[in-house]
C-alpha cells in the first residue's frame, strides 16, 4: 500500500514517517502544495494529512484530491478537541480521521483497516462504471447480442477466455443491460485474495470473531444487494470454501465469519475463468457441482489475435484513455497500424492497453509511432508466433530493467508465465 503524507511540522513529519515506513511504503511532504503536485502525477492509495497547515488547508487538500484520486483514501489529523473538524471531514468525504497529538499505534491500525477497506475496494469496485464494451468484429457482435439476452435474466454466466481478454468488461456490459443496472457491480479477483481471508471478504464478518474484529462487517455479498457479484479467476477460490460458495448460490444464505445466524442477499453472479474448468473439475481443484451451478449460461472470448478488426478501435479507446498521459498525440501513424495488426498479442487486450499507454509516456510527435509502441511485430508470414513472442518478452524484459514482476505487468501475464517461458528460452 501507497502512503502520502502531509504535515507542515518537520518534526511531527519525520516521527510519523519513521512509524509508517515500518509498514508501509510512504512519501512526505511538508507543503501541501508540493504534495498536490506530486499526486497530480503519482498515484497514492492512502493521503494522511494534517488540517491546520499555511497555503491550504487539509480540506483543500481533501476536495483537490477527490477530483483526480477519487479512489484514494483520506485520513485527517484533527485539532484533539475538534469534533466539529471531525464530522465536517467526514461528511466532505475523509475516510476517517485521527485527533492530534497523534498517538503512532492508533494511526497504524487506522492504516491497516484502510488497507483491509483497499483489499476489497480493489477486488471489488463498489460503483458501477462504462463497460466500454468495443464491437467492431462480427464474433464479439455477436457475444454481445448473447450477453444483452442473458442480462435480463438472474441467470448465472460463466465467462472463459484468455487473460486479458475483456472478461470483467463483458460482466460489467451484461450488468448495464441488466435491471440490476442502477444497483451495485461488485468484481473479485479471487487471485489477490489470501486463503485465510476470502471466506471473510465475500461474507464478512462479527465483533470477536477474530483478533481485532471490533465491530461487525458486511462482506461483498452483503455489500453487493441487489446488484451483481462478478468473481473472476473463480478457479482460485479455495476448495474448502466452495461448498459454503454452493450453499449461497444455491440459496443466498450464508454464515459471516463468527456468526450463528443465517444472513441473505440478493446478488447475481457472473464468474470468469482463463482455465479449462473442466480440466480444474478433473484435476480435483474445483468441485463438479459448482461448476454446473455456475456453468448455466457460458460465453467464451476470441482472443484478440482472433478478433483483429477490433484491435484500431480499441487503440483508438486508449488514445483517448491515456491522453491525460500525453495531450499532444491525437492518433497513431499509418505504418503503427500495420505493425499493430501483424502482432499476436499474447496479453490480449491488456496487453494491447499497456503497449498503448507506454507508447503515449515515450512518443514525441503528434502520432504514435512504430518506434513508441516497441513492438517486435512482422507482418511476414514466415514469422512463428513463437518467436514474435519471445522477441517481445525479452524487449519487455529488457525495458523492465530485468524485473520479472514488471515485465509481467506490462505484458498483462502473471509473473509466472515469464518465467516458465525464459525457461523455454533457456534464459536464467
């Protein structure tokens, strides 16, 4: 988790960076504003900030950081006997607040629910948003006149398809067809859920049911009432809580963590997968009868190589995405298309997503280049996707400077898949 910190008081500033770098990964600032130029560029999951401070106040602070980070999290240090800073911050949109003098160990803590809180926050974003749903091939018109039938329905949808081939995309389009559009899409990468805390995240929990449940907690199922559930990579769910899963499709009933009562929700439930699940049902990792449970309606994404009628269009979505990153390109060069149109994308649309937001960070002109976008493409077809593949991962992995993890992000691959493929390579 990303930390930012502002407090005009050099010493104060130092002490509660020393107590939040043991645990956090922080930045500090003693002027507001050299912090608001910072985060205009850089992206922060937390802002800790003192109220009371020369040239802005932490209420400028809050109101300029909501209009360009509205997903970050605020927490205001107050004046100790400033109750009326304290709602006033919350109703302007804080995430909590913590009275002055500050005491370390509390600020920790509100740190640690804040990261819980981001956890879920980003494996389930809590408002619904454009599916941005590009269809300009005649296959994804198609799957798009499947999912706009499907969504009038509370059928359960199975989504299988490549990494990064628009699966949560495809969730989100069917949930704004749905009538479940005004009501809440909940997505869960079950990948960035620990084991030990997924029962928890999807059914939250009651006071005492764990060391530091001080009050009880709704879960995503709970949070999600009325509009739909999207769980993607649903292979990753641990096996011993797919029955209580099964139990809860089966019913919407579930027990939160350390309850003894029966609770409901009325959720939908849209599940993803870039796994053969039947494969994960043969291999004992995923049980049968969750599968047909969830197996009710499947819709199967073409991967972007298949599908290359989209793939200037959804450049040009990207342009657009990005242009905050550069404002002088407008469009992309004649000979970029063709590059773009003889490479495979083994990412997929992520990947095309990430080769065009880099290229916007490196291009100097108006338009985006062949040199910008970096791509080790050929339209000869004496070129194996093999080795269009390997010339770019290493061309990745060089730009990452040899970190693994970053090259993966950039590619849209896990980490794995790097090093299973520099392995084929023969590269350490």
């Amino acid at each position: 988790m990303k930390v930012v910190l502002i407090e005009d008081d050099a010493t104060l500033n130092r002490v509660l960076k020393r107590a939040i770098e043991k645990h956090y990964s922080i930045t500090s600032f003693t002027s507001p504003v050299s912090a608001l130029e910072y985060l205009a560029e850089n992206y922060a999951d937390v802002i800790v900030s003192d109220i009371r401070m020369p040239d802005l106040t932490g209420f400028d602070v809050l109101s300029k950081v909501k209009s360009f980070l509205p997903e970050s999290y605020i927490l205001l240090m107050t004046g100790q006997s400033s109750i009326d800073e304290s709602v006033k911050a919350i109703k302007q949109g804080a995430y909590d607040y913590i009275p002055k003098p500050v005491d370390t160990e509390l600020l920790i803590y509100k740190l640690q629910m804040a990261e819980e809180n981001l956890t879920l926050k980003s494996s389930a974003s809590l408002h619904a948003g454009e599916s941005n749903f590009v269809m300009t091939s005649q296959n994804i018109k198609d799957i798009a006149a499947q999912a706009v039938k499907v969504a009038k329905s509370d059928t359960n949808v199975l989504i299988t398809g490549e990494t990064g081939t628009g699966k949560e995309v495809l969730a989100r389009y069917i949930h704004e067809n749905s009538n479940r559009s005004k009501k809440v899409f909940a997505p869960i990468n079950c990948c960035n859920l620990q084991q030990h805390l997924f029962e928890r995240e999807l059914f939250g929990h009651k006071k005492g049911a764990y060391t530091g449940a001080d009050k009880d907690a709704k879960g995503i199922v709970k949070t999600a009432y009325g509009g739909t559930l999207f769980l993607d990579e649903i292979g990753e769910m641990p096996l011993d809580l797919q029955p209580k899963f099964l139990r809860f499709l089966e019913t919407k009933s579930f027990y939160p963590v350390g309850g003894s009562v029966t609770e409901t929700s009325d959720v939908r439930i849209i599940a993803a997968t870039n796994r053969d699940p039947k494969q994960m049902v043969e291999d004992g990792t995923f049980r049968e009868d969750l599968f047909y449970r969830l197996n009710v309606f499947n819709i199967e994404l073409p991967p972007l190589r298949e599908r290359t009628e989209d793939i200037i269009p959804l450049t040009e979505y990207f342009i657009y995405k990005y242009k905050h990153i550069n404002t002088n390109v407008h469009s992309i060069h004649e000979d970029a298309v063709q590059c773009l149109k003889g490479y495979r994308f083994p990412g997929n649309i992520r990947e095309l997503s990430n080769i065009i937001e880099r290229a916007m960070i490196l291009e100097t002109s108006d338009m985006l280049t062949c040199e910008s976008l970096n791509l080790a493409c050929s339209n000869s077809k004496d070129i194996t996707l093999e080795t269009v593949t390997r010339k770019h991962i290493l061309a990745v992995l060089d730009m990452a400077e040899g970190n693994k993890q970053k090259a993966a992000e950039l590619l849209g691959v896990d980490t794995s898949t790097i090093y299973r493929k520099l392995k084929e390579y023969g590269i350490g």
